[in-house]
C-alpha cells in the first residue's frame, strides 16, 4: 500500500511538475513579446493566437497527430485552446455510432499549460507557431470558437477525412482569412490520397495499418488536394510555413510570425511516404496457400493427424474471411462512405462461410465432398475475378497487396480441396 501510494504521489508530483515547465515554457515568450507590443485600443489587439500541432502519438487515434488554436488575451491573462478532438468512450451510443460511421466529437477550451503538458507527458512534440492576424481577425477568431464551445454547438459528426479536429482547425483559419487558405490550396495536388497518408501514419502497427487499409474502399484512391490534406495537422502546419497574406502596406507578408518547439520530443520523425510491403503479404499469401493445398497431398492424406488439422485451418480461415466479407458488405449500409465499393470483397467473401460449413459437414459423409469441391471453385473463381478486374482500368482501388495475400490463399484451398475429395462414382 505504501509503495502504491508513493508511486501516485510520484505521478501526482511529476504531471504537476510539467503543468509548471510548461507554463514557463509558455509564459516566457508571451510576456517578451507584450512587453515589445505597441498598445492598442482597437477590439482584438489584446489577443494573441496561435496553432498548436501536436506529433503523432501511440494510441490509435493518435496516429495523425492533433492540433489546436491558442488563443492569449494579454489583458486578463486568459490562456486557452480550442480543441476540436473530443471523444469519450463511455458515451452511451458511442458503439452503435461508431459502427454506423456517425461518432460524436465535441470541442471545448482548455488552459493551454494543462494541455501542452498532457502532450509532454506523453512524449509528443508540440509545435507553435503565432500567426499574424489583424485584431478583428483574431477578434472574430475567438469570437466563433466561443460561440462554438456553448453546449448546443460544440457537438459534430466526426468523418475521420473530411471533417475532423484539423480540418475544422483549417476552417476556421480559412473564414477569419477571407478564403484565402482554401483558394491557394484547393488547386495544388501532388499525387497524394488519404489511402496514402493512412499508410504512412499506420506502419508503425503493421496489424492497424492492414486492418485499416482492407476496410478503406476507392474513394480514398482518388488524388486529393493539399487543401484535402490538411485534414492532417502536421500538414496544415508545414503549409502554413510559407503561407503569406497582406501586410497593411499590401505587400505579402508572412502569416507565421514566429515558431516555436514548445515540447521536444525523442520519437522518431513521422514517415514521409507508405511502406513497400508487398513482397510480405505475397510471401505470407503462398505460405497460407501453401497450408491450405496440404489436403490435396498424397502424404497429407496418408495421415489422418494432418488432414484433420490442414482441414481445421482451412475452416478457420474460412470463417475469417467471410466474417470479414460480411462486415465490409454491412459497411455498404453505415455513413462510413471511404469504405463503399471496396474491391477487397473479391477476396474476403462471405461465400467463405459457406466453405467453412461443408469442411465440417464432409466429415459426415461423402455427399458433401462433390459440393465443398464445386464451392471452393467458386469462392476462388471470385477471387480470381478481383485480381482480372484489378487490371483493368475501371478498378481504382489501390489493392494488390491483399491480392498477394488473397489470392494464393483462395487457389490453393481451392486445389487443395479438389484434390483431398474424392471425385464422384461415373
């Protein structure tokens, strides 16, 4: 007891200690540069703002990192950041909103000390960069995010793409600026897509990264606009590095007057582009294949130790695959929009349980082999139909490193059972 109770003043005492760095942190810079200010009377001079970018953390949410808008009225000493990444996971429908694509976030104000300092605990980097907004801009920045965090607005239906922290961050830079974010990137593509930012911000968990890219459909294929990939925090902070706007003499000028590392961090830099891993799921795809033509082996067959258990794995991948069938095709009917049309139904198809079910009713007698025969042909012929429709050029989903997986997999249970049932009496 005593060591536990040591142990929480310890956590007590050092979640404390980074609250006060950070605020010195914090406080330092802004008092330097109020006290170089030139005082104002106009409504909004009193205010200083901020984009806060937090680097990506470990939880799975955390993996495209996160920001905020700080906001510092010199006058009353109010420090607070607008935070639009706001969850909780006892709400009470969270599960059914979750699977049906409709999640509730909320944003709310924060003392910024407190916040940047949950992200030093966590050993997150946090970048803060002041932009140079005229007083009324800020004014009406602050203004809106006020009006924003009152119980009956703060609520949104949270689309992990196209409307998110970051982008309702980029938003709301982009309304006090006139539009004038969106209308110098909305044009600008550089090839990039959301598939291809998921894969980069999820290798680090090579069992998220592939559950996440079977579930995204083509809509995250298409290329998208740097205005488009914003809806990553660190993006919109590196663009926002070179973005300018008039100054008041009407020569551009640069929107981030000052950047600082606020929280320094060990982790390694986020990549910067998706890893080749296609060699490796081609590789575990003939292994699995491999397994799975067992039965049809004449020395497989001659035990009945390995038959039982090459057609135990067949089963079980079986019902895998069409369990996974069966929750992309319910996906067609959530508001999970990325995921509709998703091409990886060719290969986990929820024929597969039908698969599963006549392994285990062959062991019942041999009327069923003709059938589990026929039907694994089938569900391999609709595999194979997925990897013809790949190349052709109506297919727009970035999917051959499932094929690679899939698609060994499904020819060689296919042959496998062809060949470990006996074919019917002429």
């Amino acid at each position: 007891m005593a060591g536990t109770q040591n142990l929480s003043r310890r956590r007590a005492f050092a979640s404390a200690a980074a609250v006060a760095i950070v605020a010195i942190q914090l406080a330092a810079p802004a008092a330097l540069s109020g006290a170089q200010a030139t005082p104002s009377s106009e409504p909004g001079a009193e205010l200083r703002v901020w984009l806060l970018t937090a680097a990506p953390g470990d939880a799975v949410w955390e993996r495209y990192g996160h920001n905020a808008i700080r906001v510092l009225d010199t006058r009353t000493g109010r420090d607070v950041s607008y935070n639009w990444g706001i969850f909780d996971f006892d709400q009470v429908d969270f599960i059914p909103r979750f699977l049906q694509g409709r999640m509730l976030y909320r944003m709310a104000p924060f003392r910024t000390d407190a916040m940047v300092a949950s992200y030093a605990q966590a050993g997150r980097e946090v970048i803060a960069q002041e932009l140079d907004l005229t007083p009324a801009q800020k004014l009406a920045l602050r203004d809106f995010a006020e009006r924003n965090a009152l119980p009956e607005n703060r609520e949104y239906i949270y689309q992990y793409f196209i409307d998110n922290c970051s982008t309702r961050v980029r938003d709301l830079l982009d309304l006090v600026l006139g539009g004038a974010l969106r209308e110098e990137y909305e044009a600008r593509r550089r090839g990039a897509s959301y598939r291809f930012h998921t894969r980069r911000l999820t290798q680090v968990d090579p069992l998220i990264y592939t559950g996440m890219d079977l579930l995204l459909g083509p809509p995250t294929d298409a290329p998208i606009s740097v205005w488009d990939e914003m809806f990553i925090p660190m993006i919109l902070r590196d663009e926002l590095r070179s973005f300018t706007v008039p100054g008041p003499d009407g020569v551009a000028e640069p929107l981030v007057i000052a950047e600082e590392t606020v929280v320094a961090s060990a982790r390694a830099a986020e990549p910067s582009s998706p890893p080749g891993w296609l060699w490796i799921y081609l590789l575990v795809g003939v292994l699995v294949g491999g397994v799975l033509a067992s039965p049809g082996l004449a020395t497989v067959r001659a035990s009945r130790l390995l038959t039982g258990g090459a057609l135990v794995f067949a089963a079980a991948w079986s019902v895998f695959g069409g369990v996974l069938g069966l929750i992309l095709v319910g996906l067609l009917f959530t508001d999970h929009v990325f995921s509709y049309g998703n091409e990886n139904l060719f290969l986990a198809n929820p024929l597969m349980l039908g698969t599963a079910a006549l392994i285990a009713l062959s062991a019942f007698g041999s009327r069923w082999h003709a059938a589990l025969r026929t039907w694994s042909r089938v569900v391999a012929g609709i595999a194979l139909l997925g990897f013809l429709w790949h190349l052709l050029p109506m297919s727009s989903q970035t999917n051959a490193m499932f094929l690679a997986l899939g698609l060994p997999a499904h020819l060689g249970l296919a042959w496998g059972l062809g060949r470990a049932a006996p074919e019917p009496d002429a």
